[in-house]
C-alpha cells in the first residue's frame, strides 16, 4: 500500500491537488472586470465631466471651490484661475480645485449688486 502511494505522488501530480493554472485565470479575471466596472470607469468618466466643466469656464461664472469658497471668475490662465471672493479680493486657485460652476450669462446681475450696497 506505501509504495502506490509513492507512486502516485512521483506521476507528475500538481502540488495544488491537480487544479490547473487556467481555473486560477479565471476568478483573478473575474475580480479585474468587477474592478473596472465598479470603479475604474466610474472614475475616468468622472474626470472627463471634470474636465469639460473646467474648459468651459468663462470670465463672471460663479464657481464653487472644494474648499467651500464661492466667488466669480475674473481671470483665467492655463492652469489657474483668478477668482473674485469679495469686493476687491481675488485669489488664484487651481483649476483642479473647481467643483462647480454657475454661469452668470453676463455682467448685469453683478452691476445690481453692487448699486444695492
């Protein structure tokens, strides 16, 4: 009986029970398309809306910044964006840093901000 059983094990048998390389292709496989749908293509459709509403920017759309920070575009430049946060103040802030924009349409509805004050 011992020596079939070294037998057995000398025939060329796989030390994982015989299961071929091909059935671990399969589930490793599997788990990368759960991955890409999940949450590979979510995120680079993500960043393409991104990038579209950032190229759209024009001067007096309102934005909001990631930071919580509202203001109006008064400049813009290739990577950054001058944006007017109060009467006077502006800052310049990464185009990255944009979260959402509001188009004014134009100038009006600032000019009648600023005659009520």
């Amino acid at each position: 009986m011992a020596s079939a059983w070294a037998q057995g094990a000398e025939g060329g048998a796989s030390p994982l029970g015989g299961a071929p390389l091909s059935s671990l292709l399969f589930p490793i496989g599997l788990i990368f398309l759960i991955f890409y749908f999940f949450i590979i293509s979510p995120e680079q459709k993500r960043k393409r809306e991104h990038e579209q509403l950032v190229s759209g920017l024009k001067r007096n759309d309102r934005i909001g910044l990631s930071c919580g920070i509202h203001g109006r575009v008064v400049g813009l430049a290739e990577k950054v964006v001058t944006v007017e946060i109060a009467r006077g103040v502006s800052v310049e802030v990464d185009r990255t840093a944009i979260q959402r924009v509001e188009s004014m349409g134009s100038a009006e509805p600032r000019e009648k901000e600023r005659e009520k004050s």
